[in-house]
C-alpha cells in the first residue's frame, strides 16, 4: 500500500507492530522530511489466488490499520 497522506513512518510502524504483522516499509522517492511517503509491503502466510480476495483483504488491513488512508 501507498501512504502519502501525511502520516509519519514512525506512527505506522507502531500501528503495524501493535497489530504484530511482518511488512516492509520502503520510503517513496518524493519521501521528505517535512512530508512522508511511503510503500508498506505486507507479506501473507498464505496464497491469494483471485484479484477479488487480495482486494477484500488489503482492505479490511487498510480500515483496521490505516483508516485515515
């Protein structure tokens, strides 16, 4: 997922550990101090064979973690 609304690498990294999930965050290449971007990759412990099923799930990890998003 894509974050560039303005939350920082710091709090998504606490809300990513509170939750316990495994991922990697890579900054943007228009990542800036005064303004965050970023990438959040999170792997998954378990094949997603359909379009449908991928997009359910990254949302439900978007309205859980990152409502704001």
């Amino acid at each position: 997922m894509d974050i560039d609304n303005g939350l920082t690498i710091s709090e998504a990294e606490t809300r990513l550990k509170e939750k316990n999930l495994c991922y990697w965050l890579i900054p943007s290449r228009s990542h800036s101090s005064a303004l965050h971007k970023f990438h959040i990759i999170i792997p998954f412990n378990y094949k997603v064979y359909s379009l449908h099923a991928y997009k359910r799930i990254a949302e439900n990890i978007v309205n859980d973690i990152f409502p704001e998003c």
